[in-house]
C-alpha cells in the first residue's frame, strides 16, 4: 500500500465517523413531526421543534369544524362536530408514534419522528 | 494482509455511514371500514414499496365496498343483497360469495351471520341511549334463524328469507386486512410488512433486525396502558374483540357491539379476547367468537383448534394465556 492509500483509508474513516455523528445527534434532538390527515390526505406536516406559541387549527369536515390545537410538545383535539367525542377524550398526544382519531370526520393526528424505533410495531386495540 | 486491511477498513466505513444496507420503509394511513388502517412495508427501494401499498389499500377498498351493510358501492354488494331479502335467489359479487362460503363453513353456532336486523335495533338505540326490550330483540332475532340465508356456490347466488338481514361485522376487517397481506406478498420488493386495522393486525416477513414484531394488547380497562405484548414472527395475525372501543352506558351498565347470538343481548363474562392465528381473516373469525364464548369452553376450543392461540381477559380481571404462547406473550406490570 502506498502513502496515498493510507490517505484514502483516513479520509475514508474520518467521513465515517463524521456522518454517523451527524445522524446520530439528528435523532437526538427532537425531530418529532405533527401529521394532520383529512380523508385519506396530507391537511399539514408541521415540525413540533419549530413551533413558538399554541396554535390553533380549523379543518372543515363533514358535520362542520373541528378544532385542533398543538404546541411544540404535541396535539389535541379541542373541538369536534362528531357525536361521540372520543376523538376530544383521546386528549394531548405527546410521544412519537402516538394518534388521535376522529373516525367519523376522518380526522387523523399522529406525531412521527424519522427513523425513532418504538417500543411496539403495533398495538391491537 | 495489508489489501485485506483496507477492505476491512472501507467495508466498516460504509457500514456505519448506514450507506449499506439500508432497509427503507414506508407507511401510509387510510379511513376505511369505519376504522383506521395502516400500512407499513419495508424493503430497498422507496418506490415499488409505495406502490405495492397503493395496491394493497385497494384490495382492501374491494372488501370494504362488498361488506358495507349501510352504503350503495356496486349492484351486487351486501347492501344490495339485504335490499333483495325475500325476493328468491340473488346473484353476490364473488368476494362476498367467499367471505360468505369460508365463515359459513365453520360451522359454529355461536356466529351468526344474519344478525343484521339485531345489530340495526342496538344502533337505534344506542343513538338514544336506551336499553331495547327482551321483545323488540326477540322479533330481530326471528330474523336471524338457522336458514335465514342459503348460498348457491356454483350459481353464485344467495337467498335471504324475508326481512333477514346479514352483517358480516365479526369478519370484514379481517377478511379486509388478509386480502391486503395477501397483495403485499405478490411484490417481491416487499421483504417485511405490517398490516395494522385496529383490532386486526397481520405481519408478513422478518424485520431487517431480525427481532420479533412486537405487538401490544391494550389493556381493557385503560387505554393508556397495555395487557401484554406478544412477540411474533413472519406471517402471523391477531385480532382483538373487546367491549371497551364501541360501547354506550345506560344506568352503569355497559352496552358493547358484539352480540351473543343466542340471546340477542351484547355477551357478558369476556372483556377482551385476542386471537393468534396465519391468517387475519381466521383471527378475526374467532376473536370474535371467543369473545362470545364462556371462558373455559373459549380456551379449551382454542387449545383443541391447531395453530390458534389465545389471550382472554374475563369481567373479573383474570388473565387466560394458551399453551402454545408461553414464549411469546409478556403480561404487563
């Protein structure tokens, strides 16, 4: 091997260790998403790390508005047209993974955080 | 030795930039059969992952259109179907024709597949609040008779005596959530995929890991906590009944959706009751059924039924776990 091979290798592992840093600091930091879906599509993906003050958010569903506040530690369902509520009862979801649904408005809330493995890939309800 | 070395030292490099290796995944959420369902899939490329998704979601769309008891989708759907009751022989779509064939041929008396008019008397209620009277369920449950319906397979009709009505409620999502699992397993791109419908769940291939997929139980009584996790492995399903996700209260007393066919009323002496089985559809079938059977005769089916396990939880907080699950099912603290 000469000198430059020696470099290369170097260069090489030094990247290496960079990169990993680099991801593995990403994922340290809060990078949890706010996803809010209405029938089937995207309504918002708000990043939870940049939001400053609570915000309120109306989505015009079927039976009328439903309400739906987040700050940066997550979201609830503050008001709902629905009959049940159990969409409003669900209360503030904090933690990656985690979701409120108001089936008959089909209205999702869901935080997700890229590449965070959870504890349970599933769990039956 | 020394070409050796640099292989070594560029072959660890890559591995722990993640460059190699890198199993994707992709998930995506949908409203259907009046619940949530999700679907995850894993592989190395984004795209046929996505695809293969889309694909699934449309099968199950197939199901949900056919077995909807309260929606027009096509002309030969179930809704269709219970409008024609009494009118003779009925040609079905074939995917109800098979969901109609496969339940029937259990044979179980504790599933009844006509309770379409008793399911019809809960909901009125339950709009209100109040409690149906024993004649009221008794007239429903007239409807609901052995030969209520009859299936012609080869003609592929099916005759509903008068005023019957059938609701395929004990079966739809699991039937729904096989027929996607089935459709994920055509793409080979697909290495490992999770089919999630709530109370019906079903796993296909091995996470890039190679551990278990875990997969928690909630707990009956708290949502915010669990009953037990089980740890399975490549195509498993499990489905959970329980009396605690649609339910109204009316003086303290709890009226749940699952019925006991016999008496009309919802069945009382199980909470939850988890079924581990191949296929969604079959896990689907006897969470269900378990839910309506006594404990013990539960168990006891379950432990003569091969490759069917079971976790049962009775109104007394007593925890029942099949033999066959000793290694795989933790209960929670």
């Amino acid at each position: 091997m000469r000198k430059a091979d020696y470099l290369l290798v170097l260069v090489l592992v030094v990247l290496a260790i960079l990169g990993y840093g680099f991801f593995a600091l990403r994922s340290n930091s809060t990078n949890k998403i706010l996803i809010i879906k209405h029938d089937n599509t995207v309504v918002e993906r708000i990043p939870l790390k940049g939001v400053t003050a609570e915000t309120k958010l109306a989505i015009n569903v079927q039976d009328g508005t439903l309400i739906v506040r987040y700050d940066k530690n997550g979201a609830w369902v503050e008001e709902s047209p629905c009959p049940d509520k159990i969409c409003q009862h669900q209360g503030k979801i904090t933690k990656t993974g985690e979701t409120v649904a108001c089936v008959p408005e089909k209205v999702l809330l869901t935080i997700e955080e890229p590449q965070k493995e959870a504890e349970h890939d599933a769990i039956l309800k | 030795m020394r070409k050796v070395f640099f292989a070594v030292v560029l072959i660890s490099s890559l591995l722990t930039t993640g460059c190699f290796f890198q199993q994707k995944e992709y998930s995506d959420t949908r409203f259907l059969m009046d619940t949530l369902i999700k679907i995850t899939a894993y592989g190395e490329n984004q795209e046929p992952l996505e695809a293969a998704t889309t694909k699934a979601f449309k099968a199950l769309q197939a199901v949900a259109d056919v077995t909807d008891p309260y929606e027009s989708h096509l002309e030969d759907d179930l809704y269709a179907l219970n409008q024609k009751a009494g009118q003779g022989s009925v040609k079905v779509n074939p995917l109800l024709l098979n969901i109609l064939t496969k339940t029937e041929a259990f044979h179980h008396k504790q599933i009844n597949l006509a309770l379409g008019k008793v399911i019809e008397v809960w909901q009125a209620h339950g709009k209100d609040k109040t409690v149906p009277t024993k004649e009221e369920i008794q007239t429903a449950l007239s409807t609901a008779k052995p030969g209520a319906f009859t299936i012609n397979e080869i003609d592929g009709t099916v005759t509903l005596a008068p005023k019957a009505s059938l609701d395929l409620g004990a079966v739809a999502k699991g039937y729904g959530v096989e027929t996607a699992a089935l459709e994920l397993k055509k793409h080979p791109e697909v290495e490992a995929a999770l089919v999630n419908g709530g109370g019906n769940i079903k796993v296909i291939g091995t996470k890039k890991d190679g551990k278990p997929w875990r997969i928690g139980i909630q707990n009956p009584r708290d949502s915010k906590k669990l009953l037990g996790t089980l740890a399975l492995t490549d195509n498993i399903a499990v489905a959970t009944s329980g009396d605690y996700q649609r339910y109204y209260e009316v003086n303290g007393v709890r009226y749940h959706h699952i019925i006991d066919p016999v008496t009309g009323f919802p069945a009382r002496g199980t909470i939850s009751a988890t079924a581990i089985t191949t296929s969604a559809y079959v896990a689907d079938y006897y969470s269900t059924l378990l839910f309506v059977l006594p404990v013990d005769e539960a168990m006891k089916l379950v432990e003569n039924t091969k490759d069917l396990e079971a976790v049962i939880e009775d109104d007394q907080g007593k925890v029942y776990v099949s033999s066959g699950l000793k290694d795989k099912f933790t209960l929670a603290k």
